[in-house]
C-alpha cells in the first residue's frame, strides 16, 4: 500500500479513537481532505480508500483537479479566501463553500447556483480569536448573517468554518474550539439544518473533536508537507 493510503487510513482510526475518548458519537467527525498544491493523482489514491470529500483553496488549480477526476463521484468543498470574481466557478463547480464572511459573497454565490444543481451548501467562516491576519467575520457579526443567509433560497446554511489562532498547547486550543462551539450551538437554536461545525486540521484535531467538531479539515497528516513555494 502507498504511504498515503496508509497515512488515510491511519487518521481515520485515529479520528475514531479520539471521537471514543472525547465522549462523542462513534461516526460523528466526517474528514475533509485538504488537497491544495497536491496533484490529482495524489487526490485519486485516497478516493480510491472511499474518501469523498475534498477541500481546495485555490479555485484555478481545483477546476483542473475537477476535470481530472470527473470519473469519480466527488465532493468538493471550497475553503479559501473568496472574492468576487471567483463566486461563478465557485457556485457552478463546488457542492459546498466553507469560506463565506460577506453578504455581497453569499448574494453573488445564490444568484449563481445553476437551477440544474441543488442548492449550495455554505459555512460562515468565524475569525474566532479575531486576528487582524485572518478572514471571517467576529462572533457578533454571525447570528445577522446567518439571518440574511437563511433568506437565500439557493443556498443551504450548514453551518460555521473555524479557524483559530495558533497555539501548540491542547488547553489554549480547546479554549477557541470551546467559545466557536458556543456560537456553533446558539445557531442551531435559531435555524433547521445546522449540523457542521467544521474545525480541527493537522496540528489541533484533537481539541477539535474533544469540542465539539463535526469535520475536520486534514492536509499535512495526509499528504504531508506542502512546498511552499507553490502554496
Ligand atoms: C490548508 C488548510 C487546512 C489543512 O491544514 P493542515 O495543517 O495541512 O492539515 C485546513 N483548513 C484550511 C482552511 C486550510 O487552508
């Protein structure tokens, strides 16, 4: 077996232990795949596993991958910064859009769903520790949001996208993770159909899931390291 088949199935066990140890419902964490700057053929290894669900950043480089594997029954999710020349390949192309803090984006991105397709699933990226570095919108600014999104009748409101600022200790992580699932819990009280809290990647999947993730979003673990010079 290749080293990334085994690395795939190395941290679905390991997503499967720590959902036992945390409490939670055995199944409950889905994995994304985080493919940006990896070749299709690296993305088709791991498919070939069963993973469906993939994540990309970078909408050029992910419409090659999607013409490349369109043999393949895919789930793309886009989870980079998105402006607005970007919004019709986004809406055209992509089963989900992670990344949504703008209102002027979820309109662009509603007014461009093809009717052929259904609607577009969408999180509401969170700046959680509101770092002037980082996309996404404060947690006040998520509940009025989330209102004038709930309106748009080609999106489906799935939930929040969280990524916190970066601490190498469990305890400091879990304290972000803790305060997202917060914002994550008042907004399924208001709305039907919230179930993603998408949070967790390579160096933090454990406090993840200890708080409450309902998807993590895993590139290095997977596909090991980027070149960054490409990234
Ligand atoms: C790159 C990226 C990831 C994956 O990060 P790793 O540390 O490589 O697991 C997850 N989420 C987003 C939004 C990313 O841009």
């Amino acid at each position: 077996m290749t080293e990334i088949k085994k690395r795939f199935h190395a941290i679905k066990d390991n997503i499967r232990l720590i959902e036992q140890e945390s409490g939670r419902t055995p199944g409950s964490v889905t994995l994304l795949a985080v493919s940006k700057t990896w070749p299709a053929e690296k993305l088709r290894l791991v498919a070939e596993e069963g993973q469906q669900c993939f994540g990309e950043n970078y909408l050029q480089e992910a419409l090659e991958k999607m013409d490349a594997l369109a043999d393949l029954d895919l789930e793309w999710h886009f989870i980079g910064p998105i402006q607005s020349n970007k919004t019709r390949d986004i809406a055209a192309r992509f089963d989900w859009a992670q990344s949504v803090d703008r209102l002027k984006i979820a309109r662009r991105l509603n007014q461009q769903r093809p009717d052929s397709l259904p609607p577009l699933n969408v999180c509401i990226q969170v700046n959680i520790d509101e770092e002037d570095t980082k996309s996404g919108v404060t947690a006040d600014k998520v509940l009025p949001l989330a209102e004038a999104i709930s309106e748009l009748d080609r999106l489906t409101l799935r939930g929040l996208m969280v990524i916190p600022a970066r601490h190498s200790e469990e305890l400091a992580q879990r304290d972000s993770f803790k305060r997202a699932q917060d914002l994550f819990n008042s907004l399924q009280q208001r709305f039907k159909g919230i179930d993603t809290l998408s949070m967790g990647m390579t160096g933090d999947l454990n406090a993840a899931i200890a708080e409450g993730s309902t998807m993590v979003r895993i590139g290095t673990a997977l596909f090991g390291q980027r070149d960054t010079r490409q990234a």
